[in-house]
C-alpha cells in the first residue's frame, strides 16, 4: 500500500482483507485494480444509462465523470447500471403497468448491490420520472455516504417556420388530439413530433424528472444547482468531477448520511420546492415513499398540510410558460429554494449532504427574475399549485394539479370506465359530453397492478378542446405533463373497495378545489355506497404472473406512497 492511501477502516475492507479474501482480490485486479485500488474506499456508481429513452441516453457519459472525481478523490468507483423503464415508450398501453414498479426494483438494486458488494458510498444519476425517487430511496434504506444528481432536461424543440415557438413531447400529445378531432393534419402532428425532442434528457417542463430533480436538492441529497443544468452542456461534466470529489470527502470524514439528512423538515421543504412549482403530482406519491426508506411516516396528508401553505412562485409548464432550460438561465433550483426561505415557507437549518445547512448551500443564490420565478409577494397563487381533495368518494386523498387551471370547481355526472383502454376508446370516439365527470377505476396499485398515468388520456382531452370542459378522477396516476381539471391517485382503490367502485354512469360528482374546501364528493348518501360496495362481486384478476403479480401482492396504498416493504428494519451503515 502506497502513503497517502486511508488507513481507516471501510465497509469494503470484509471484500478485501485477509488471507481469505485472496479470491476477492483476483476478482479486483481483473477488473484493473491494483494494491493501491483495492485500498481506497469503494464506491458504487449507479446510473440507469442506456437506450430505452432520451432521458437516460447520456447517463453513462455523465457517469464516468463522477468516477473520474471519485478516483481524483481517493476513492475506487465501480460502474453499477440498473433498470429503467421509460415513461415515454409505455404511455399509453399495458407497459406502463411496469413504470411505478420500476421505482421498487432500482431501491432494491441499489440495496443489492451495496450491502452484497459492502460498497463505502454511493453516487446515483437517473433522470427518467422513476429512477431519481428509487435511487434516492435505495441511498437512504443503505444510509451509505451518498450524493444523488439529476442527470438533466432536453433542450426544448422549436416549432420550424416563423412560428418558432419551443416545443416538448407534450404539445405531440396534444396534437394527436387535435388530429381526431379535426382541428390538426397528420402533416402538422409529423413535423411536432420530429420537432418536440431534440436532444437528449428528460422531458423539457416541470414534470415529473425535473420536480424529482429539484426535491433532490431541497431534500439535501444533491448538490445545489445541480438539477436544472440541461443534460447535454458540458457543464456537466465538472459537476460531476466536483460532486464525486466531495463524496469522498464525506467518505474519509464525518459528512451527514442519508438519514440525518432526510429529516421530517426535509422532506417538508421537498413539498414546498414541488408546491411553489406546480410540480409533478407524482412527487406526492415519492415523497412518502423516501420518508418510508428514513424511517419517517409521512404520508398524503403530510404532504398537503405543505402544499396548502405554500405558494405558487414559478411559472412553469405544463400549468404555466417556462421550462426548465428557463429556471438554469435564472440561477437554477436554488433561486427558488433561496425566496421560499425569505417568506418563511423553508426550514434553512436542515443539514444537506455536504455537511452544511440548507440555508447555507443557497446563500449565494440569485434574486428571483420576476419572469420565471417570482417573489412571494408577486406569488401566482398564494397556495401552491397542487391540491390534495378529500370526501365521501375519496377518505384517503386525491390529487390534483392546479397550476394553470382557470375553474377550481366542477359538478357533472359520472361517466364510469373499468380500465384506461376503456376509457381512451370512448375519447378517442368523442363519446363523452361537455361536464361529465370521466371516471377510470380499476388503475390503482394493486389494481391495475401498476398504477398506470393517464398522459395519453389527458393530452387527448386537450386537443380536442374539451380540456377546461370536463373532469377526470382515476385511482391511478398521472404524468407531470398532466394538466387540466385532472385528479389522480384517489383512494382507497376501487380493488381496495374505495367508494370509487361503487360509482355508476350518472352519479353527480362535486370537486371543488378551492382553499380551504378541497373537496371531493359523490351526492350519494354513505348507506348507498355501502350497499353499493356490499353488492359487488370479485372482480375477474388479470393472469400476469411474475413481477406484476408480486407487486399486487406487496404493495401499500397509494397515500402511503405505494412502497412494498414494512420499513421495520433499520439498515445500519456498517450492515453486512
């Protein structure tokens, strides 16, 4: 061993020390280590890199950068791929029942190969919408010295001719609705959809990658300013040099882990980042499920005591005018986090996993731009851009996206559909009227198994112009690219028996979405829906064997994140 290797002891020591590691050692230096290697602290580089979308394209770039600042830093990286699935590529068909579920393998993965490989720290890079809430949560279940960064937006597109205006994946969402209801030609929707994506990374607006990416640094868990830089500018690069460097400084020293970071104050001010933005409601569904991971129960109405008391600070797509490649130009995540602390709405004094408080990471931060993000006092909506609704048909909570909506309350009949293929035929046809209430059950984590978003769906509406005239209510999900008079998650599940199984064609529903009503409701008295509950039969399953069938067997209600293991266990740093 060389002088200036560490002499204290790592976790990676049991691979290595000893007569009896001899064959571990083999197995290192024919991956081109050497002695001086095999002595540094090792780290597991986890990125879900590859060619199942634009999002994850350049992530293994971005990830022998990280290596390249782990080795300058005295550590030993070690590449660690995991799954991922695309959003994109399953929008919209029996795929996506995978999406969620993808989040559960990449924790576990993580989990895996940390405690099976004794790994001293972690460095994560994901940027599709469920690899930054799994790779954050396998970071706090191992509670290794850990730095997670968010791997980057696309560039907008830009419309060709002299209209010019930016374009991302959702305006061809919209545009396919256009096309059947005749206001567009499949010319028109050709050139948007070749236009919309340009490079690589996550998609352009405040959907769900980029509002992950940003509860990464309100959580602590990523360095500030990271989230917002463009996935394909070079300045990527030394930021990841950087970000690897100072995890080993938290390696060799006596930096925060994971779970003296993600605090129930932190995981508040996570809330507060996705609120102030008009976030993904998704966020709704990871935060509980990273509290889960510390230990923490903090679940859907945690979550919306923050929502309601936040306020709406940044105008960005798809409820507003901006993306993300905007919020970089202005300073990044840390103008947003910086104002939020100046009107109270932040706690500055959580640790963050350099070490530092919160409130000093975003010390220097700019002033906001008035433009893409305003002060409070010019705040867009004093509280916040998401709603949780509760009521007769949902006790557990919904969840709904109010940025950008120009009507909070709505009342029609039910227009009742047993799963999203159902529901996407009769919108298709335009077989559905002006105030109907377009309700698609049976997409609940367990009942789907999956809990599939409903992008397809809702983009449709839009393009067809009836967006802002009807309301849809599922108990599965939808995309962060979601806008419109649209509540997702709502529970308990029509599998769990939730009111809204007992629903029929008809039914008058009442969402008013107003602060402090918040409300959503079926005029039905609760005997009616008891009996109507008590009256249905078990629903013919789904024979999905595998993944799918272990899933529906494991998972928690979607209010409690809709994570899959009891959480009893604490995993300890020095855990074999």
């Amino acid at each position: 061993m060389s002088n200036d290797q560490p002499t204290r002891k790592f976790r990676s020591a049991t691979l290595v020390e000893g007569t009896i590691r001899a064959t571990t050692r083999s197995f290192l230096h024919a991956l081109g280590q050497d002695e001086d290697d095999i002595a540094r602290p090792h780290i597991g580089v986890f990125h879900t890199g590859g060619e199942m979308s634009p999002c994850n394209l350049n992530l293994r770039e971005q990830a022998q950068h990280a290596r390249t600042g782990i080795y300058a830093g005295g550590g030993t990286p070690h590449e660690c791929p995991v799954v991922s699935i695309s959003d994109g590529l399953t929008m919209a068909h029996s795929g996506m029942r995978f999406s969620l579920i993808s989040r559960e393998l990449i924790a576990d993965s993580v989990e895996a190969s940390v405690r099976g490989h004794q790994w001293d720290g972690i460095f994560g890079i994901g940027a599709c919408d469920k690899n930054l809430p799994g790779l954050m949560m396998g970071m706090v279940r191992c509670n290794v010295p850990s730095v997670f960064v968010h791997g980057g937006s696309a560039l907008p597109g830009q419309m060709p001719g002299p209209d010019g205006r930016d374009l991302n994946v959702v305006d061809t969402y919209e545009t396919i609705g256009k096309v059947l209801a005749g206001d567009a030609t499949q010319a028109e929707l050709d050139t948007i959809s070749r236009a919309c994506l340009p490079t690589a990374g996550a998609c352009a607006g405040q959907f769900t990658a980029n509002t992950m990416g940003m509860v990464s640094e309100a959580l602590g868990l990523a360095p500030i300013g990271s989230s917002m830089v463009p996935a394909v500018f070079s300045e990527r690069a030394p930021l990841m040099r950087r970000a690897g460097k100072q995890l080993m400084k938290a390696v060799m020293g006596d930096a925060p882990l994971p779970r003296d970071v993600v605090t129930r104050q932190a995981l508040e001010n996570a809330c507060a980042v996705v609120s102030a933005t008009g976030g993904s409601t998704n966020a709704a569904l990871h935060i509980p499920a990273i509290a889960h991971e510390a230990g923490i129960q903090f679940h859907l109405d945690d979550v919306a005591e923050v929502f309601a008391r936040t306020p709406l600070i940044a105008d960005l797509r798809p409820g507003g005018q901006y993306l993300a490649r905007d919020v970089y130009y202005t300073g990044g995540t840390a103008v947003i986090l910086r104002e939020l602390l100046r009107s109270g709405h932040l706690h500055g004094d959580t640790l963050t996993w350099t070490g530092r408080t919160l409130a000093e990471e975003i010390a220097g931060a700019n002033e906001p731009d008035g433009r893409v993000v305003r002060r409070f006092e010019d705040a867009i909506s004093k509280d916040g851009g998401l709603a949780v609704l509760k009521g007769n048909l949902c006790p557990d909570g919904a969840l709904l996206k109010t940025a950008g909506l120009k009507t909070l309350v709505h009342r029609g009949p039910a227009r009742v559909f047993e799963s999203e293929e159902e529901a996407q035929a009769a919108v298709q046809a335009l077989r559905y009227q002006p105030g109907d209430v377009i309700v698609i059950r049976n997409e609940g984590p367990k009942g789907s198994p999956g809990m599939r978003e409903m992008l397809g769906i809702t983009a449709l509406l839009y393009g067809q112009g009836m967006g802002d005239q009807v309301a849809l209510l599922t108990d599965g999900r939808f995309s962060g690219a979601t806008r419109g008079l649209c509540i997702g998650y709502a529970g308990p599940e029509a599998a769990d028996k939730g009111p809204i199984a007992a629903l029929r064609d008809g039914d008058i529903i009442h969402i008013d979405a107003r602060a402090p009503t918040r409300s959503i409701t079926v005029e039905l008295s609760a005997e009616t829906i008891a009996q109507r509950l008590a009256q249905l039969g078990v629903r013919p399953g789904i024979a999905h064997g595998g993944l799918l069938e272990k899933y529906a067997l494991t998972v928690r209600p979607s209010h409690q994140g809709a994570v899959t293991h009891s959480g009893a266990v604490t995993w300890l740093r020095d855990a074999s």
